[in-house]
C-alpha cells in the first residue's frame, strides 16, 4: 500500500473520529440541558406551592383586617404582614415567568447568565423578607387574633408590651448586617454562597452545576 494510500485511510478515519466526537459532545450537551430543564421545572413547582400558600395567607390577613373593626392594632398588625405577602406572590410569579422564558437554545453563558438573573431575584425577595423580623410584635397580634380571637394588644400589660417591642428592635441590627452581607459580592465568605444557595432552592443549584459541567465539557473538547 502506497504512503498516498495511508495518508487518504488515515484522513477518513480523522474525519470519522471528528464527527463522532462531536456527536457525543452534543449528545452530552443535550442530556444535560434535559437535566437542567427538569431543574427549572422542580424550581418552578416550588415557587408555585409557595404562590399558593402566599395567595391563601394574602385572603387570610385580609379577612381579619376587614373584620378588625376598632382594633386599629390587629388592623395595622393584619395589613403590614399581608403586604409582605403580596410581595412575595409577586416574587413567586416573577420567578416563575423569568424561569419559564430560559432560552435552553442559548449559548452556555447566556444560560448561566439566565439562572444568575433568577437567583438574584429571589435573592432580593429574601432580603426584603428580612425587614419583617423586626415586626415581631405584628406576628404575635396576628397569631393571638387568629387562635384564640383576642386583640393580644389590648389584653396584655404595659409592661409586656414593652418586652416585646424591646425584642422586636433588637432583631434591627441583626438584620441591617445581613441585609449588607448577603449579596453577591461576598460569595468568597462560605457562609454567604450557601445561604444563597439555599435562598435560590436546591434545583437551580442542581441548574446551575449542570452547565458549569457543560461548559467545562466544552471547554475541553475545544482545547483537544
């Protein structure tokens, strides 16, 4: 067999080897994508219990604002707490809506980019959540009205209502130092990247470890 021979077998079976290394990467890439799209769906079930839940607490705190009458406190106490839950519904159907319009077609960055946007949503309705710690008090009215029908504010003693605003102030520091923390510019502090993590549900982790895996995958097909 002449040089010329080997040279023209040894083209073909390069061409051969090319086509099924990139039928594989795409193979891989497809998988995977399915694994992230599954992700997104468990996220977005999440999010829609959440909804739920968030529309029947809304109709819940509404009722009993309605039916305050001259109970201003458990009026003002019903009212604060069904605003953050309004935002929350908001954040809720938001999340679902940005999840739902994830290009899977995309190039990886712009996937990655997608779920970062979706993490930083939710990341945001976390730390507004945040500022109701300080609304203990509220919590407390809310719950006396609604177990044991009593305005919790006009039955208990001056001295206790003290206690329980010295406490609710005291969740106000804490809360501006995490407000501060928890954003994405400290995700070198471990502490910070997990709660994020959590903050964003284990699916769009999953998500996101998914296409770091791709484009790890990509990244060394292309070097090969």
């Amino acid at each position: 067999m002449e040089l010329e021979d080997f040279k023209t077998i040894w083209g073909e079976y390069d061409q051969k080897l090319d086509r099924a290394l990139q039928y594989n990467a795409a193979a891989v890439r497809s998988l995977t994508l399915g694994n992230v799209q599954s992700a997104l769906r468990r996220f977005m079930a999440v999010r829609m219990v959440e909804a739920v839940l968030a529309f029947i607490i809304i109709g819940f705190l509404s009722d009993m604002a309605l039916e305050a009458g001259a109970e201003w406190g458990v009026m003002a106490s019903a009212l604060t707490l069904c605003l953050f839950a309004v935002v929350g519904l908001v954040g809720c159907i938001q999340q679902m809506i940005l999840a739902a319009r994830v290009d899977y077609a995309a190039p990886i960055p712009a996937l990655q980019k997608n779920l970062i946007a979706l993490e930083s949503h939710a990341l945001g309705f976390a730390r507004f959540a945040l500022l109701s710690f300080p609304l203990y008090l509220a919590y407390i009215v809310v719950i006396f009205k609604a177990f044991w029908g009593v305005n919790i504010l006009a039955a208990a003693d001056t001295n206790w209502l003290i206690a329980q605003s010295i406490v609710g102030a005291a969740f106000v520091p804490p809360v501006i130092w995490l407000w501060r923390m928890v954003n994405h510019r400290n995700t070198h502090i471990p502490w910070v990247a997990a709660l994020i993590r959590q903050i964003g549900g284990e699916p769009l982790t999953a998500a996101m470890v998914l296409l770091r895996e791709i484009e790890e995958f990509e990244s060394e097909g292309t070097m090969a």
